[in-house]
C-alpha cells in the first residue's frame, strides 16, 4: 500500500499547499481513469491548475494561500463541475482521497 497521496507523503505533516496541488494533479488523473473521456478533450496540467484556480476563486478562496476551508469548498466547486461530464463514481473516489488529505490539515 502506498503512503502517498497524489505526491503528498502521509507520513509526513500535510500543509495545504501540499493539499492544493494534491487537487491539481488529481484533476488531472481523473481525466486517465474515465473510460468515458474522448482522448482530444483532456485538458493539460496547466488547463488544470487553471481549473482549480477558478475552484478556489468561486468558492471564495485564494490559491496561493489555501486553507482548509477554501480547499473543501474548491473542492465541492471542482466535483459540481466534473458532475456534468464526468463518471460520478470517479469523481466520488477522487474527492475522497482528496478528503484523506484534507483530514490530515
């Protein structure tokens, strides 16, 4: 078994920066595991830093100074976007290893 998190260690202390670009690369991934996904519409790691930027603007947070909060809420922005177009067991599996993160903050 792992002890890591999208790049975060688990068994060191997790800071929310490390739980900000947890979110980033699990965006990222997410688009991998959908079988559903058309190859031509996955988005870059930049497209999706950009996303999670807009996650944390729209749930009133700031990206470059996350906290717990702005994280669960960019983090409902960022599954309430996914919900339109994406399988909603990959999403659910994905918040909830971000979740695993967040719980360590």
């Amino acid at each position: 078994m792992s002890n890591t998190i999208y790049g975060v260690d688990l068994n060191q202390e997790v800071k929310p920066e490390q739980v900000r670009d947890a979110m980033v690369e699990c965006f990222y991934s997410a688009q991998k595991g959908d079988p559903n996904l058309i190859s031509g519409l996955m988005l870059s790691r930049e497209e999706c830093e950009a996303m999670v930027k807009k996650a944390f603007s729209g749930g009133g947070g700031d990206f470059n100074n996350p906290t717990k909060e702005s994280i669960m809420a960019a983090l409902q922005q960022l599954k309430s976007f996914a919900g339109r177009f994406r399988d909603p067991e990959i999403i659910e599996a994905h918040a909830r290893e971000v979740m695993k993160l967040v719980e360590m903050l």
